[in-house]
C-alpha cells in the first residue's frame, strides 16, 4: 500500500507526462511569445489575458492545425517557429 506523501508525487509525474498537460504547455507557450512580441512592437506590456485572447483568435487554429501535422509526422513539436515569427 502506499503512503499519502507518495501519493501526490506519483500524481504529478503522471500529469507532467500526460499528453493533455504538454499540450497545455506548448500551447502556453506560445502565448507567452505572442505577449512578447506584441509587447515589443506595441512598446508597453500588454498583459496575459489580453495575449491570450489575441492569439487565440488569430493564431490557435493554425498553431493547432500544423503541432497536429507535426505529431502525426513524428517531427519534435519544438522544431516549429513561434507565431508572429518571420520566416
């Protein structure tokens, strides 16, 4: 039987290895970088809530649509470049 000290350990590295909390996390992100560098260009710190809003709406969809492609092709999701990220 386990001890309840082992018990939550045991949860976290189920959910950090679980694919929903990675997707979670490269989607996070990813809106980090979009706060950055609308941050950047609009010269004043935009805040999360409204990075999250903004690149939910103008970038999610696509980001989603090509991490599906990635995965599907075995290519590590880290190679792909940021949105907002010129070629």
């Amino acid at each position: 039987m386990t001890s309840t000290a082992q018990e939550p350990a045991a949860t976290r590295e189920f959910v950090k290895q679980s694919s929903l909390y990675q997707e979670f996390l490269a989607e996070r992100e990813e809106i980090l970088k979009h706060k950055w560098l609308e941050s950047e260009r609009l010269g004043y710190d935009i805040g999360f809530e409204r990075a999250l809003l903004d690149w939910i709406r103008k970038h999610r969809e696509s980001w989603r649509a090509a991490r599906r492609q990635q995965l599907a092709a075995g290519t590590p999701a880290t190679e792909k470049k940021p949105s907002g990220v010129p070629a």
